[in-house]
C-alpha cells in the first residue's frame, strides 16, 4: 500500500501538519515523490512511524529518537520486542498506582489503616522502574547489577521524609544549577556539584570523588542523561560536569 501525506494521517491518526514537520527535520521521509508533487510513503515508511510512535509514548524525544532509527545497526524486531517490555513496565507502574490510590481511598473511608511509608511505595517503585526503563542498560554495565540493586532497595526502604527530601533537593539541584549556568556564577556552581552529591548519597553506599566524576562524564556522553540536564539551557551537563571536576579536586 503507498499512501499521501493526507492518508497516512488518516490512517495513523497522525496530524498532516507533524508529518510534514517529521519530514522537514529527516525524521520520516517519504518513499517517492509522485508525478502530481505529493509525497508518498509506503510500508516502510508506515512501519517507520509505528516505530517513532512507540518511542514517544515512552516520553523520547524527537533528536533522540532519530539518531536510534536512523542507525545502521537498529534492528525493527529487537525493537519492537524492547517496545513490549517497556511498556508493561509503565502498566504495571499504573497497575501500582491504581492500587495505591485505592487503598487510600479505603484507608480514608476507614476499612484498612495504611502507614505513611505504604502511601508512598507506589512512587518509589515508579522511580525505580523508570530509571531502570531510561538508563538501566547503561549504568549497570557501567557500574555493575549489583550496585544498581543495593541503590534501589535503598530507595525503597526510605521513610515518607527521606523520600519528600529527595525530591526537594533533585528540584534544588536544578535550579541551582541553571542560576550557575545564566549567571557564571563559581559560587553557585560549586553549590550545585555539592547538592548533586548530596542527591548521589540518597542512592549511593559510599561516595567517592572518581564516581561523581564519573557519573558527571556519563550524563555528558548519554543523550538522555544530556537531555535531562539541558531541558532549558544547552551546555547544562558540561557545565554540571565541570563544575563536579573542580568541585572534587579539593
């Protein structure tokens, strides 16, 4: 089947306007354009979008997403089977909070009682699997499945203050660092590799100078890790990098 930029998007339910600007950054190109000037895209190009649909739903971003595709050793199959695992881990994550939330509401009608370390097991256990789902791959080969393990279960056994402070202090350690970032500010950015190892701690068993270099050099090297930190300033992670490199040379 060949299609026209009006039919695929009938199809897919894909706005003609997102195809158009997919094609326009190299993201999906049509296969042919016809004798009448209308793009036309055919099974690979369907199987393509399919394949891009599935990465943002699992929240990638477009850059992102392209360099995967468009790589010579991107295998559709592995692909698509690694699209599976991914996202029966976001329905088990929503099968979690479906349950946390019913078991408040009973414990709020007066049925059950539920300790404030149960009303939060569901968001931790979420963390735990979305950071696994983005990054798991990378850092346990980096760091090996059985630091990754320990850090998990220490992020579970957290009590409902731990946990609050954790996602206070990874909110400071953002804007401290985008204030260091627009400002040059050295003070600021010293700061900022301070409250990032301080974030490392909730995680870590021992911390060490070389691991927070190390964790820094990872975040520059990894798109989504690079991602994360140049949400609104391209450069965030070198300059995070950097300041971690001075930081951790007194």
């Amino acid at each position: 089947m060949e299609y026209t930029v009006k039919q695929l998007a009938e199809l897919t339910g894909v706005t003609t306007r997102t195809l158009r600007y997919y094609n326009e950054i190299g993201l999906l190109m049509p296969a042919k354009i016809n004798s009448s000037g209308y793009r036309i895209y055919g099974e690979k190009e369907v199987d393509k979008l399919q394949q891009i649909l599935f990465y943002r739903e699992l929240g990638i971003d477009l850059d992102t997403i392209k360099k995967i595709i468009n790589s010579p050793s991107f295998d559709s199959m592995k692909a698509l089977k690694e699209h599976r695992e991914k996202l029966l881990a976001k329905r088990r994550q929503l099968d979690s909070l479906i349950a946390n939330v019913e078991k408040t509401i009973a414990a709020k009608e007066g049925r059950i009682t539920m300790s404030d370390k149960e009303k939060f097991e569901a968001f931790k256990q979420k963390l735990i699997e979305e950071n696994e789902r983005k990054y798991g791959h990378e850092v346990r080969e980096k760091y090996g499945g059985e630091v990754v393990d320990r850090s998990n279960q220490k992020l579970k056994n957290m009590t409902k203050e731990q946990f609050e402070q954790l996602k206070q202090l990874e909110e400071e350690v953002l804007n401290t660092l985008n204030k260091a970032f627009v400002t040059g500010a050295s003070e600021l950015a010293q700061k900022a590799a301070d409250l990032h190892r301080q974030w490392l701690c909730y995680f870590w068993d021992h911390y060490t100078k070389e691991a927070h270099r190390g964790v820094t050099e990872m975040y520059v090297a990894d798109e989504r890790f690079k991602a994360y930190y140049d949400k609104k300033h391209l450069g965030a992670a070198e300059f995070l990098r950097d300041a971690v490199r001075i930081y951790t040379m007194n």
